[in-house]
C-alpha cells in the first residue's frame, strides 16, 4: 500500500528474516530517539489476505492521525513504519524487527486475533508498549494480559451480552456458524452461555476455515434444523461470501442473522441486494451523536480518500491518536512512560470518555447495535443505529466485568 503523504515512510516489504535466526536473536531494548532523530512508530498490519480490505483502513486512518498532528510527536518529526502480519509467528518476526532494526518507540496493530495473541506476548518480552487497534479475542485484554498491551476492540464475551438481548426477541432456538480460529471459537463459548442462562437450546454449531469458497453446505444444514436465529462469527471476506450465498440461496429475510464485530467493509463488499442483519460495531460514519473530533475526522477521511471512513478508519485513528497524544503527555520515548501516560489518556465520546481502564488496558467505550436498512439506496450508507450500549454509561464497568471476572493478572 502507498500513502500519498510527504514525510511518512513506508518501505518496501523486505525478506522475513529466517525463524531460526530470530530466535537465537537476543531481544534488544526498544530505541529511544536522539532529538535530531525522526520518532519512529512500528504499524504491524497484515498487507495481503480476507482481512487486508480491513487493515487497509486501520493504516488510513493512522496515518492520518499523524497528518493531523502535521507528522510531529513530542515536537519532533515523526514517522509510521508498516510491516506486514502474513501469520503469527511472521507477525512476531517482524516485531522483533520493527524494535531491533528499524528502531521503533511503539507499535499500532493486530489485525487478527489469532496474531495479537502472539504479538502482545513478543511486546512483553521485548518491553514494547503496544496498543491492538483490531482484534476482539477475550483473552488479550483478560489471562493473556501484560503492562505492555492496551486493546480497543471491546472483547468479544461483552459484545455477545450486548448483543444477546436482540438475538433473544427473535427466540430461544440458536445456530451457530463461525471461524476456526481464536475469535469464532470464542464467540460460540460465550453465546451458548448467555443462551443456556436465558434457558434457550442451541440446535446447531458449525466451524468453518478461513476462506471457505463455499458455505452452501452449512446453508442447508442451517435450512433444515430451522432456527430462530443466525449467530455468525466470520471474519472479514467469509462474512461477506457467507452472506451472498444466503442470499442466493432464498435465506435473506427467512432467518435473522446477527453477529459481533463486523466491519463496514465486510459489509460494503456483499453489496445492497444481498446485504443483511443486526450487528455490534465500534463506529459509523453516519451516527448523529459522534464527537465534532470524530465528524472532523469523517470529513478529513472523505475528502482525503474519496470515501467515507469505514469503522476500522476510526479504530485506526483513535488508537493512533491515543498513543500519540500519550508520548506528548509523557515528554518521553521511554517505554514504562509511555504505558503510564496510555493508562491516564482520556478523549471525548459521546457523554462520557474513551479510556483504558488501568487493570486490563482494555479501551472502555459503548457499542453501537447497528441493522442493515431494508432498502440501501447510498451504496455506502447500509446502516440504522439502533442503540448505544449499554445504554447507561454508569453499566460501563459492570457490562465489561470486574477485575476477578476479567481474569487480568499483570503483576
């Protein structure tokens, strides 16, 4: 990917260094700039796969961040370094290089689960601060836990009970289809529990790989066991496959289908005839109650890009911003600083704050249940905000779980 911006480096993508090399590697503390040095920040997102039409916006809207700040950190010229997260044990690699060779003060990204699991475990070890701009897996922000993580993405148990109330109005009787790795795997754990403890029965559970072609075969299961309702937990491309498939297989409209964390532009790419559901999501472009920070950065988005800012934009943004304006409030490239100015960041939202909360360095923020509009007519307006949640701000603390329930234990 290319950025138009001046001043911004983003070099070519260069050989993976060897596995075996690496780990005989000794993990070198990250760099602290001189004054006459640009600030380097490490952007870790994956450039090819089902989830790069996502990452594409995540690294949008970071870089945008910095041209807002006119690419100065601490008063300094700054810089984002962006190397690709083909897989996890590739995604560590190039951590350890982003912090030995290119001399990174910090790192924005994980964009899959099954990656920022093994990326916040290389930060610890390498004493990196690292702030997850995607991944939803409970466990990054619970018993996988470190000083050295901070996380957005609202994990996925707190999403489900979110969500669970909607799925609950259509009835009792759930099939599950998900992915086969970290985040689809969680969400059926957690939605059979809320489903069992609203005395509900699951009539159906299926895992699927990562780019499955063709769902038609999970579709007919789903047509014959004739559930109340649809819980989905596909990622990115498979969502949208999926969906089309349910289309043309006459099921849009027959069953409701709901799902967590979807992204705008695993929506954007099913298209409006096929286009169809109720969905958590972290932003929409299009919400009346966003911040004038937040319809500022819209603007900015559209104007640059040609496009609105899909949610991972904004997700890029925000966490862009946070670890930006944390390095200005520590006056330090040192990594603990760092971590402690994160843990005291607040911005505006919409009645209270976006925050880490300083046990889990989970990102306290509501959802948005959004649904598909019945009728599309802007081929990128899809969405009716159906509520913020919770609804109560005060619920915040206790909808994401306590300190005990979290499992959180950084020492």
């Amino acid at each position: 990917m290319t950025s138009g911006t001046s001043g911004l480096l983003i070099p070519r993508r260069k050989a993976l260094l060897g596995a075996t090399a690496l780990a005989a590697a000794p993990l070198a503390a990250p760099h602290i700039a001189r004054a006459a040095d640009p600030i380097k920040i490490g952007l870790l997102l994956a450039k090819t796969g089902q989830i790069a039409a996502q990452t594409e916006y995540l690294a949008n809207g970071s870089f945008l961040a910095l041209e807002e700040r006119n690419n100065m950190i601490m008063g300094q010229p700054a810089e984002l370094v962006w190397l690709d997260e083909p897989t996890p044990q590739a995604a560590t690699q190039n951590m350890q290089k982003l912090v030995q060779e290119n001399k990174v003060s910090a790192i924005l990204g994980g964009s899959l689960s099954s990656n920022a699991l093994a990326e916040e475990a290389t930060a610890a070890q390498l004493k990196i601060p690292f702030v997850c701009n995607n991944a939803a897996a409970t466990d990054i922000s619970g018993k996988n836990c470190n000083r050295y993580t901070f996380r957005l993405n609202t994990p996925v148990a707190v999403q489900c009970r979110m969500l669970a109330p909607f799925a609950l109005t259509y009835g009792k009787k759930w099939y599950f289809i998900t992915a086969s790795y970290a985040f689809g795997q969680d969400i059926v754990k957690s939605g059979r529990q809320l489903l069992e403890e609203a005395g509900g029965t699951v009539v159906g559970s299926d895992e699927a790989p990562l780019n499955t072609p063709d769902f038609s075969s999970f579709i007919l299961k789903i047509r014959q066991a004739k559930p109340d309702v649809v819980w989905g937990g596909l990622s990115a491309g498979d969502l949208s496959t999926f969906l089309k498939q349910w289309d043309a297989m006459g099921m849009r409209g027959k069953i409701p289908f709901l799902e967590i964390a979807i992204g705008d532009t695993d929506i954007w790419s099913v298209g409006p005839e096929a286009a169809t559901g109720t969905f958590t999501a972290l932003w929409w472009y299009k919400n009346p109650n966003n911040t004038p920070e937040e319809k500022k950065f819209a603007e900015s988005y559209d104007k640059k890009y040609g496009k609105p800012a899909a949610d991972k934009a904004w997700m890029g943004w925000i966490t862009a911003r946070s670890l930006f304006e944390s390095i200005d409030a520590a006056k330090s490239l040192e990594p603990m600083k760092i971590v402690e100015a994160l843990e005291a960041w607040k911005a505006p939202a919409d009645g209270y704050s976006y925050s880490y909360r300083k046990f889990d360095h989970q990102m306290m923020m509501k959802n948005l249940a959004v649904s598909v509009k019945p009728q599309i007519t802007d081929k990128w307006d899809y969405f009716n905000v159906e509520a913020a949640l919770p609804k109560d701000t005060a619920d915040l603390d206790k909808v994401f779980g306590t300190e005990a329930e979290v499992g959180c234990k950084m020492g």
